[in-house]
C-alpha cells in the first residue's frame, strides 16, 4: 500500500497537507500511516519552492526510518553535484535552495549536506515495487530499460525522452514516451507539468505543477487513485504541457 508524490519542489506545506487528506499522522516531524502505508516520492524535491530544506529532512528521515521510496529527479541530480562541489549553473531553480543552504549555521548546513548526499547515493535510479508490477521513475522509463542502468538510462529517468532542442518558452522538446508504452507494468512519472494526472498505457503522469501553481498530486495504489491539494504559488500557464 503506497502513495505515491508528484514533484514536491520545496512546497513543503503542501506535502503537509496532502500528507494529513492521506491520513498521514505527523509523528516527531514525519508523516506516518497508521495501517502501514508508506509513502515514495519520484524526484525533484527542491528548487523553485519556499521550503526546500524542511523537504529534505522529512524524506531524509523518512527513508533512514524505512518508511517511504525515493528515486531522484534531474534537480536533485544538480543539487547533489553542487553538494559535492561540482561546477554547477545557480539556476532553474537550484538558486532558491542554495540561499536556504547559505541562511544556515555551518554546522547545520553541513549536516544537511551530508543528508542529502546520502540519501542520492543509495537511491536508486528509479524503483521496481510490488514484484515489478510498479515502476516509479521520475521522467518515465519505457519497457525495453525497465531492468537496466547505465547512462542512456540515466538521462531518459531524469530529463526524460529528449531531444536537444528547446521550446520559445526554454524548455526541453521531449518525445512523449508514453504514448509508446507497451510494457505491463503500471509507470508513475512527473518531470513534466500537467495541469491533471495523465493516464496513457499503463503510464500516469502526476506532476501537475505545484510550484507553478497548479496540485500537488499523489496516486495511491494498488487503488489508482488520485488525491491533489492547491498550490499556495501563483499560477504560471506556460510552465504546463499541453498534449492535445
């Protein structure tokens, strides 16, 4: 039994309150399920929203205590590079998480280094649960990679099927992986803001934009059912893609 988050991207009250409509109880700083549920979150924890740090920490705790899933999306894979002092662009985002890092005291803004560090390198690239009948990557990943790693897989689970072009608005033309997907196996990805939860063979999209925003969505499952709660950012339509 699992709920599963869209891109929280620091809106850590929304994740509060999402949390709380899935009767999550928040016991010493975390949310836990009372009939054993466990959470899993897809990637992008950080960047863009007011709260990337108290984010951090709740799934940092989350995950030593054994009770939640996660894989990494492409910003966390930025943000850990500059955690590990990799030259990095302070942009699209990764900005607002470095000045929360920099309000910190040395010793707290080191000890939340070395949390996250943790947490990104015993992630896995993407998660097989429920006997493989489950698979949680943060961009997708089609049939054929599902059981693979290596770089080709990487890029595809973090940037998603890309194709080194840029829309007007600066973002990333991607193929839209799913509309391919032949694969059994039921795929929850976010990456790409949808204004609803995108359903399309055996895929479901549900990154609707918080921080732009839209929800923030969860899917429980085995129930396939979907749960969101409204943004407290300001809405911006050009952030959303479209696929009619």
């Amino acid at each position: 039994m699992l709920d599963i988050i869209g891109d929280v991207h620091g809106c850590y009250e929304e994740l509060v309150t999402l949390t709380m409509q899935l009767d999550y109880e928040w016991t010493s700083g975390v949310p836990i399920h009372s009939s054993g549920r466990k959470l899993v979150f897809l990637g992008d924890l950080t960047d863009r929203g007011p709260d990337s740090l108290s984010v951090i920490r709740v799934v940092t705790k989350l995950i030593q205590q054994n009770q939640a899933y996660y894989c990494p999306g492409n910003h966390c894979n930025k943000l850990y590079r500059y955690m590990i002092g990799r030259k990095v662009q302070q942009k699209h985002g990764l900005e607002t998480t470095v000045a929360e890092l920099n309000e910190l005291p040395l010793i707290e803004r080191n000890d939340i280094k070395l949390d996250f560090i943790t947490l990104y390198e015993k992630a896995p690239l993407y998660l097989v649960l429920d006997d493989g009948n489950l698979i949680v990557a943060h961009a997708g990943i089609p049939e054929h990679l599902v059981g693979q790693t290596g770089k080709k897989v990487t890029t595809f689970v973090l940037y998603g099927d890309i194709t080194g072009e840029s829309h007007p608005n600066g973002m990333p033309v991607r193929r839209d992986w799913a509309s391919e997907y032949r694969g059994e196996s039921i795929v929850v990805y976010g990456h790409t803001p949808v204004s609803e939860p995108r359903w399309l063979n055996h895929t479901v999209n549900i990154d609707t934009g918080c921080v732009f925003g839209g929800n923030l969505t969860a899917l429980s499952y085995p129930e396939l059912k979907t749960t969101s709660v409204s943004s407290s950012m300001p809405y911006v339509e050009e952030k959303f893609k479209s696929f009619e």
